[in-house]
C-alpha cells in the first residue's frame, strides 16, 4: 500500500493540467504523505505509520489508540 494514509485511507487521485489555451493533460495529485512513529501507551510501543497532515489531525483530536480502532475497522490500517 504505497501512497496511500493509514488513518484515513486518502490515496493518489488524478486530473487535468488546464493550460492557458485550456488544453488537457493527465496528472496526479499526491496525498501529503509522512513516515511517523506514535507512542501506544496501552501496548507501551511505538509504531510506525504512513500518514497524512489530515491523518495527524485526526490523531491529535482523538487520540491515537481511537484513531487505529476506527482505521481498523474501515480496513485502512492493518497490523
């Protein structure tokens, strides 16, 4: 699972590039992606997680240990 967050299941979508005379080509836009390690304090570990800036926020709001519960049960985070 390349590119693609662990929280919120946010991957690669494509589009346009419009130029000036409007013509079309393909492109991509890529998740704002970073390799994090968060503390579980039930578990006493650390764990690495690929992660959006939306994933962190998500974390920061909830906590970690609730945020893995619910991407778990979406299918977005498997360990």
């Amino acid at each position: 699972m390349a590119k693609v967050c662990e929280i919120t299941g946010r991957k690669v979508i494509t589009g346009n590039h419009v130029s000036h005379s409007h013509h079309k080509t393909r492109r991509k836009f890529y998740v704002n992606l970073h390799s994090k390690k968060f503390y579980i304090p039930e578990e006493d570990k650390f764990i690495t997680l690929k992660v959006s800036a939306k994933g962190m926020r998500i974390i920061d709001k909830v906590g970690i240990s609730s945020a893995l519960k619910d991407a778990k049960e979406k299918g977005f985070y498997n360990a």
